[in-house]
C-alpha cells in the first residue's frame, strides 16, 4: 500500500509543483499540498487521469493566528479505495478561490456554503444570493473572529437568570444539606 | 349571568370545557424535540385518550406545539403559521430551547426567548421533556382552558404593536402586510 500510495505522489508530483506531501499508509490517505494557482488543473488531472472520480466534501480551516484559510478537497478513487485530501492556503483577508463547479456540478453547493460562512469569493460562481442564512448583516459567522456570543447577546434578548452559568448540583447539594462526593466534583464547574 | 366561583359566564364554563376535551395538535417539528410527539401520540402514551390529536393544517388546529429551538428564518414561517390559525389557539412552548435558548442560547441565529415574538400559554421544561413531561403540560392547558385563563390569543391581538416590534427587531426581511384583526 505504502508503494502504491508513493507512485501516486511521484506521479502528480511530475506534472504539478508539489508544495508538501504527508502519507497515511494506515487510512489509505494522501495529503497533497499546492499552490492556489494549480488547484483547478490537479483536480481536474486526478479527475481524469488518475481515477479520482468522486469528490467527497470541500472543506475550509479557518488558521486565525496565521492570517490564512486552508481549503481543502477530499478525493476518492473508488477501484483502489484510496483517499487523496488536496489542500491550499488562501489569503484571509482577501479570500478569493477559483470557481470549479464545471469539474464537479457538487462543488456548487459547498461554494455557496462558504462564500456565506466565510465570505470566501468565487469570481464567475451562478448561484442564487442566499444559502441558508436569511437576510443575514452581521459579519460572516463561522470564521473564528465573529464573536457568537456577543451576537447573540445583541441580538436576542436573553432571559434573567442565566448569566453566571450556575452550577445546578452544587445549588441542591447546599439546599439539601448533602456533600458532593468526590467523583463527582471534577465534573463541576 | 357570571357564575362568582371564578367570573366566568356559565355558556364560557361549557365552551371551555368542550374545548379542553378536543385540542387538536399542529406539532410544528422545529429541533430535536419533534421526536418526542411520534412517542407521545402512538399507543404507548397514547395522548389521544386525553383527546390530543394531530391536525393537518394550521387552519384545524387549536395548539401550536413549537418542539425546539427557532432560528430567525423558522420564526418568520412560525409567526406566519400561527396568524393562519384560527380563534381558539393556544401555543406551547416545548424544551428548554423556547425558554431561554437552551443549549443554544449563544447561537448566532436562534431566538432566546419565544414569548417575546409569540404569546405562550404553557412550557414544558426539559431537554428533552420526556412524553410524561409532555402529556403533564397539555394537562396544565387542559387545566387553563378550563379555568378560562389561556387567553394568548387574545393578548396576542391587544398587543400587537408589543409582539410586531420584537419580530421585525430580529426578522430584517419583513414582508408580512400590515394587517390587524
């Protein structure tokens, strides 16, 4: 498995500028690292080329501390049953990423989720405005800076009561005059 | 003609008990809690011999029974489906989610605190409220409806400036008509 897993490497590594690479021999799984520039053309080569005809998820990691998105593509040839996770850093403040949804029609549906949960632009991308958030103002919600919380407490009205995040055991323990025994007082707050 | 135990006019007494006795349910299954109205109406608690039953449409319905958190864009269709029903109507509040937000209370865009948008007459606490929990709270109303005091409605339309505020606070499309009864 490590050799077949190696050969796919060398062979994408031929054709492509190969930034990084990681092998899980056990999970049957390589992790390819590019440029943002040859995503597009490694896509469509493992497409094509190499028998990675279904895409199984498009995901995003929001990296805050070093200021960039990791987009990644998850790939599966479903002959050898191997996984191949292509990954790519974007600039996070200015996140622009290639439109594909002409390699998988499915890319579509996730380019709408992540232009709407973080604001990521995909120039030339059909689709209609609104994902799932309705008239939404705010900022987008699922990167790491947008304080939920803070949001919520704006937004919402929240109900008197709530705000010290009360114990519940400790408050009938001292009610009913019972001690807390010891196993139970590392789940405590 | 009042009757003085608790001032309500005897044809009321009648009514009221006619209705306690034939609540018929629009179980609007937002969240987890719709998985626990299957288990509260099928033969093992059988919610039927208290004479809750589901309705099809909001238009038959006497109960609104909202089973979990309401995000923004739920709401919206809540309000909507709610102002379809007609007179009596009677909301519960199902979960700790439509009490004070539950586990999500700090959701970017689920509601808190449903009483600020519609009138409830009666919570079930719990997450999940078992169906013991749920047949205790359609009890409770049965018990309110009889007393004559589960009058949501009817607060509902006295304040419809109250209850409009808050909606369009948090729903920015609005695009209801401005309609009144």
């Amino acid at each position: 498995m490590e050799t077949l897993l190696e050969k796919i490497k060398d062979r994408v590594s031929v054709n492509f500028d190969l930034k990084d690479h990681k092998i899980y021999a056990d999970q049957k799984r390589v992790d390819l690292f590019f440029k943002k520039e040859h995503i597009p053309s490694v896509l469509l080569y493992l497409k094509e080329q190499m028998d990675f005809r279904h895409l199984m998820h498009m995901s995003v990691i929001d990296w805050l501390e070093e200021g960039e998105f990791e987009v990644i593509f998850l790939l599966w040839a479903p002959k050898e049953k191997i996984k191949v996770f292509v990954k790519t850093r974007i600039d996070r403040e200015n996140p622009v990423m290639e439109n594909m949804d002409n390699i998988w029609p499915q890319l579509n549906t996730y380019e709408r989720e992540f232009k709407e949960m973080y604001g990521i632009e995909f120039p030339g991308l059909v689709a209609p405005e609104e994902f799932i958030l309705e008239a939404w103002t705010g900022p987008p919600p699922m990167r790491r800076d947008f304080e939920t919380d803070k949001f919520a407490k704006d937004n919402f009205a929240t109900r008197p009561g709530r705000e010290d995040a009360q114990d519940v055991r400790e408050t009938i323990a001292k009610r009913s005059g019972e001690d807390i025994p010891d196993f139970a007082k590392k789940y405590s707050r | 003609m009042y009757n003085d135990k608790n001032k309500q006019k005897i044809v009321d007494i009648i009514k009221n008990a006619a209705r306690k006795h034939s609540l018929w349910v629009l179980a609007y299954g937002t969240g987890c809690g719709a998985i626990e109205v299957p288990a509260t109406m099928t033969s093992r608690y059988d919610a039927e011999r208290l004479g809750v039953r589901g309705a099809a449409t909001p238009r038959q319905a006497d109960v609104l029974l909202i089973t979990g958190y309401l995000t923004v864009k739920t709401l919206k269709r809540v309000i909507r489906v709610y102002e379809q029903m007609q007179d009596p109507k009677y909301v519960i509040g199902f979960g700790s989610c439509t009490i004070n937000g539950g586990m999500y209370f700090d959701s970017y865009n689920t509601i808190n605190q449903l009483d600020l948008y519609l009138p409830v007459d009666v919570y079930i606490s719990g997450c999940m409220p078992r169906p013991e929990a749920v047949l205790e709270g359609f009890g409770k109303l049965q018990e309110l409806i009889g007393k004559g005091v589960a009058n949501g409605a009817r607060q509902y339309k006295d304040n419809l400036d109250y209850y409009r505020e808050n909606q369009k606070k948090v729903i920015k499309n609005w695009d209801f008509q401005d309609y009144n009864w």
